[in-house]
C-alpha cells in the first residue's frame, strides 16, 4: 500500500462541519491513495458536496484535520491548497475563447500570456480538443464544454483534482461517453480525483474506491465490487444498485454450512461471519429467476409487467413483500395475475449483516 503522505494523498481525520446547531459533517476519518479516483456518492443532503467544499478549501472544518500529500491544511486558503475543482456548471468566460479560458488560470498565477497559451493548447491536447484553442465555449458541445473546464484544471498541474457533480447537465447518452473520457484521462495521466455524485451508475463506473455517505456519515467505503456484492446495511443494497431486501432465516444446511430460508427456498450463504438466526438479504432484480409454481420455489404472483426491449420488468407479489424482476427472457411476458414460482441465481444475492 502507498504511504498516505506521498504526493497527491488525502486523509481527513475526524472532521467535524457545524452549521449552527445543525452538524453535516460527524466525525469523518478515511483515507485517498495517490493516483485514484475515489467517488463520494449519497443522496442530496448526506453532507457529500460539503466535504468536498473542505477539501477544496471554500468550507472550514469546525473540529478534525485535512492533509494533501502529508501537510496539514485545514486553515490554508484555497488558493494555497495545490488543488483544482470542476465545477458542475463548467464556469466558462464566455467572451473568452477556449485557449484564454484554459489559460486563465496560469494567467492569474504569473505566467506569461505567451507560456499560458502554449501550457493551454497542451491542456486541450490531454483532452482531445486539440486545435480548438480559437473557438468560444458557445461553439461547442456539452461534452466538449465538459473536456475545456478538465483541461482547465489540469493545467495548473494540482496534486489532487477535485469534480462536484460534472455531467449533471449533459443527457443520459453524453453522461456516459464523458464519464468513459473522464476515466480514461485520469488512468492515464495517474492523477489523485475526488468525484462527487449523486449517481450510483456513474460512481461503478468511474472509481476505484467508493465512500457512500448517509448523514454526515460514511455508511460504507470499498471499491465499487465490494459495495455491490457485499453491501454492509440494507441502505447501502438499496442505494448501490437497486436491491430487493427481504426478511429471511439462516439456518444450518444438509452439507453444514448455512443457508437463507425463505418460505419454501432456500439459498446457500457465502458470507464467512454469517450466523444462525434471523437475518435479511439483498436480492438483485436480476438474480431472481421465474417458473412455474412447484416444490423449493417461492410462490409469486404477477401485480405487473413492463416490455423494455432487452428485457421485463416485472413487480410480484409474494409472502415476503412486492419483489421487482428483470427477466432478459423476453420471448414471453408472463401475464398479470398469473402465478409463478420464485427462485435465485447463486450470484446477486447477499446476505445483509445483522
């Protein structure tokens, strides 16, 4: 494992933000490796943009310490703290062309307008906007918009890039073109990113290590595999991915191992701290697989489906609640009303600590 005071590192040490009488931010302690993307991710409110407003220096702590690269900079200024941040707007000069808007920085730092402008042009080069440093921001693309304010940032050579929300405004299709080039950039040049969203698909995309938040407070971190296949709360199943979280009973099998019953299935359990009792599980829509009604199934009923192209989106109805299904078995829908029978793949089923 990299050292955390190497170059590009971050460690906040419980950090505490007060707002008033109301706390955002409790106690949030983690560590960031050079050279990785980590995403915060959480719902609106979770305190994810604040603490990116620490690290960026436009939020002062109330309590706790923020080291970049080892040195302490709780109480520098952001001008001071070797960072850049791309904002969700972009923050473009419109009257500005795209090379002055890159260079502006640098501008602002000393340089001259004629080492700006050459630093710029390479700036745009990292980004694929090569030849573009003529036009104005109004002549491009989203996504090309997207590219400039990266390049932006990049330019000032920051030991950590910092990105709040960056393809909020782009449509569904751009989103994941730009967040592939975001990726890509960052794996390439081997430069430390702290990337705020709200997305759950964009953050498995995208990062090496996720921090999910919940209040303030980190309700798990992992990489995006850990989090999705072993989540640690049914929030964390729910929000990483959609989950059905469902009551079951851990019980001893045949073999001596443990298994999850549920009604009349039952399903193997992999987790090594698994322990008899009751217990729930995350059950991915896509783990569960229909047929007709019979022994070792669970007994559904259909309340709903929806032709998707590629697959079905079924709602069903069972003892344990409404579970939701995506059947890639789109050769037949199966009618509303009908009865089923409920099984599960091995994988897309885990087991939710108590």
């Amino acid at each position: 494992m990299t050292s955390p005071t190497a170059k590009g590192s971050v460690r906040f040490e419980a950090v505490e933000k007060r707002f008033g009488s109301v706390v955002a931010i409790r106690q949030l302690s983690f560590d960031i490796e050079p050279g990785t993307l980590v995403t915060l991710l959480g719902p609106s409110g979770c305190g994810k943009t604040t603490t990116l407003r620490m690290l960026a220096g436009l939020e002062q702590p109330t309590a706790g310490r923020i080291l970049i690269g080892g040195r302490d900079v709780t109480n520098l200024p952001a001008n001071e703290r070797d960072v850049s941040m791309v904002f969700q707007s972009y923050a473009l000069f419109p009257h500005m062309s795209v090379g002055e808007n890159v260079a502006y920085g640098l501008r602002s730092g000393g340089s001259s307008k004629r080492q700006a402008l050459e630093r710029a042009r390479e700036g745009l080069a990292l980004v694929g906007l090569e030849g573009f440093a003529e036009r104005l921001p109004s002549e491009l693309s989203g996504g090309q918009q997207q590219r400039v304010a990266v390049a932006r940032a990049l330019v000032l050579e920051p030991q950590v890039l910092l990105l709040d929300e960056p393809l909020s405004n782009l449509d569904a299709r751009l989103r994941r073109h730009v967040r592939t080039e975001i990726r890509e950039l960052q794996q390439r040049l081997g430069f430390t990113a702290v990337y705020v969203t709200h997305d759950q698909e964009e953050a498995l995309a995208v990062s090496d290590r996720i921090v999910v938040m919940k209040s303030g407070e980190i309700a798990q971190a992992g990489s995006p595999r850990e989090l999705y296949e072993a989540p640690a709360s049914s929030f964390i199943a729910d929000f990483i991915g959609e989950a059905n979280v469902v009551p079951c009973e851990v019980a001893r099998a045949g073999d001596g191992g443990l298994e999850a019953r549920l009604g009349g299935l039952r399903h193997p359990i992999r987790a090594p701290a698994a322990r008899e009792g009751a217990a729930q599980l995350a059950i991915r829509p896509n783990a569960i697989t229909l047929s007709e009604p019979g022994p070792g199934r669970l007994d559904g009923r259909v309340a709903s489906a929806a032709y998707l192209g590629d697959h079905i989106e079924y709602e069903v109805e069972t003892a344990l609640g409404r579970l939701f299904v995506v059947d890639t078995a789109i050769e037949t829908v199966r009618p509303v009303a009908s009865d089923i029978g409920i099984g599960l793949h091995e994988r897309g089923v885990a087991l939710i600590p108590a």
